[in-house]
C-alpha cells in the first residue's frame, strides 16, 4: 500500500450514495477516491482537480454519463483522463456508445472487486 502521496486519484460519479460507498471500500486502500454526485459536479471536480481516472454511472438524472463523458472528451483540460462506465445500464448498445465516446472500459454493477480493481489498475499505472 503506497502513502498518500503517491496514490492515484480517482472520481466515482454516481447518483446513489450506496454506490459510491461500495467503490471506496473496494479502491481507498490503493487510491484517493474522491466522489460526485451528479455530472455537474464531476465536471467541476474533474477540471479543477484532475484525477488520474474516473469511474463513471450512465443513468444519473439532469445530466447523463454519456453526456459527461462527451463533455470531459471535448475540453483540452480532461480529455486524456480515463473514463471506465460503472454502471448498471444493460442495453447492448450502451457498451458501444460508451466506447464511441471515448470511455477505456465499460463494467456492469454490482461490480466484481478484483475485476474492478485490475480494469482500474490497467488504466492508471
């Protein structure tokens, strides 16, 4: 376990607390988890911030993870920043959307700790 100061940074966006805390008790012993509750809010973190990679829901009310990964994507500050969709959205289509966007991954909730953990390892280094 690396000290804090050379731990990634990663942002979980969802909408349901519960979800956020289920990713923090899987990542917080290897990284800095931080967490939005909506895409308004992810945006602001992700550009004032710049975590190392972001975990991103698809259904979230106001403004979806499809059009927050379509924004972050568009602006020079965060386009390079991983995006893996976290979500629970099974439509077939929604996985090549996601990819077509610019998302690195796409992976279904309830997530499995270890495949969460090696989808995010393999994005952030």
């Amino acid at each position: 376990m690396a000290d804090d100061s050379e731990k990634k940074t990663i942002l979980t966006v969802d909408d349901a607390p519960e979800n956020i805390d289920v990713v923090k008790a899987i990542l917080v012993p290897d990284y800095i988890v931080k967490a939005a509750i909506n895409g308004k809010m992810a945006l602001k973190i992700a550009q004032s911030q710049k975590p190392d990679l972001i975990l991103l829901d698809v259904l979230m009310p106001g403004m979806d993870g499809f059009e927050v990964c379509r924004q972050l994507k568009l602006d020079p500050a965060t386009r390079d920043i991983p995006v893996i969709f976290l979500t629970g959205e099974t439509d077939p289509t929604s996985e090549a959307k996601g990819l077509e966007l610019g998302a690195v991954a796409f992976v279904l909730k309830p997530a499995d700790p270890t495949l969460l953990k090696d989808c995010v390892e393999a994005h952030v280094g």
